[in-house]
C-alpha cells in the first residue's frame, strides 16, 4: 500500500488551492479499515506498507499493531537523512522488504555516479559525501557498486529483497524508470532481450542459494503475499 502513513493521518487543502502547501493533519480512520481487512482476509494480511516520508509514531504503532512489513530502501542508507542508519541493512529486521531501490529512484549506478548540481536534488557536494559514505561502508572502488548494494541487501535479516532488474544488470541512469515531478522520459525502460541478463540470472542463482534467500520469511508470511 503505497502512502501507508495516510491510514494515520493524511494531509487536507482545500479543493480549490493551487498547492498543498497550507493544510492541515487529519486523522483517518485507519485502524478500523485494517480490522475490517483482518475480518475478511485473517492475519497475516497480504500487505507490505510503504512507510516511507513523515512517519510518527503512531504510524509505527499501526504498522506494528497488524503486523504489517514496512519498506527499506538502500540508497537512503548514505546521505545526510538523521534516520539513514535504519536504512542500512544491518538495521533490517524479518519484517520488512527491502529494496536497492524503487521506480523513483534512480539506478544504484546512476545514483552513484551521478555529479549532482542544478538538474540534480543534491549539491554536488551532497553527491561527494554520500559517495564517501558508500565506499567507506562497502570497502570498495565503486567498479561493482550494484552487486556491492545487491548482496548486502541478500545477507540482511530482511524478510524479502527486491531488486530492480535495472540494478541487477549494473545499468545507469538513462536506464531509470521514474523520475518524479516530471512529465517526461518516464516508464520508457524495456528489457529489450532475456539473454542479456543468463549471466547475471546465473550469478543471482548462486548468491541466492549462498544466503538463504527465498527461505528466511515464515512459509504463512510468503504465501499471504503470493
């Protein structure tokens, strides 16, 4: 459920305002939709909550309350977000779903390489630190940065691990999905041919039988999201 955190509370304008800059808080009924869910569908819940952006506690309280798996997203990991710590895989818990990254982000290789600047939502200086940051933490030159991002991901405590195939093939930036508040130029990536990716789909195969991947979420958990 994309924008889980407007079951606790979502943010009201009036209809007519030409921006959602002056509103207000409002409570929304959300844990009485989610008993209503656990009525009719039982616990676990076929749900992964994206609880991503303004996330307070009590937001937390109802995610945990229905045992609900939030999201983490790698590339948030780095930067300069005071709760980038929780976005690090040895942060992740079994009740959660991590990613390398979304259809909003960029590539883990475009993000890396990228310079940063004018077209950019980080300073090049931002650029540089959180690129730092990523070496440091890897122990790497950055030549392999999406296998770097990929098996880190695998060897968390994470539920389950998404990959973008974009990442799985080290692609970059001309190859991201979504670019948001744009018009242009978005959803346009096709795999194009399936032999492209044999080698990377072989390397995928070993790394997830070496970390156990596909066996580490509860047989009940797997099945209410199939």
């Amino acid at each position: 459920i994309d924008h889980f955190r407007g079951f606790e509370a979502f943010w009201e304008i009036q209809g007519d305002a030409p921006t959602a800059e002056n509103g207000k808080w409002v409570k929304a009924p959300g844990r009485e939709v989610f008993n209503c869910f656990v009525d009719d569908l039982g616990k676990p819940l076929p749900v992964i909550a994206e609880d991503l952006g303004v996330i307070t506690e009590e937001v937390v309280q109802l995610r945990d309350d229905f045992d609900l798996p939030g999201i983490r997203i790698e590339q948030f990991a780095f930067g300069s977000d005071p709760m980038k710590h929780t976005f690090l895989p040895e942060s992740y818990n079994e009740n959660c779903v991590a990613y390398t990254g979304t259809h909003d982000n960029d590539t883990v290789v475009g993000w890396f390489t990228e310079t940063g600047g004018v077209s950019s939502t980080r300073s090049e200086v931002e650029v540089a630190d959180e690129r730092a940051n990523v070496l440091e933490y890897f122990g790497s030159d950055g030549s392999e940065i999406h296998l770097n991002f990929i098996r880190s991901l695998y060897l968390s405590d994470a539920g389950a691990s998404i990959v973008p195939l974009q990442d799985l093939l080290g692609l970059g930036a001309d190859a991201r999905m979504n670019t948001p508040g744009t018009e242009a130029g978005n959803w346009r990536w096709r795999l194009t041919s399936f032999d492209t990716l044999q080698r990377s789909l072989h390397d995928l195969s070993e790394l997830t039988v070496d970390t156990g991947r596909g066996l580490t979420w509860s047989a009940t958990k797997r099945s209410a999201l199939q």
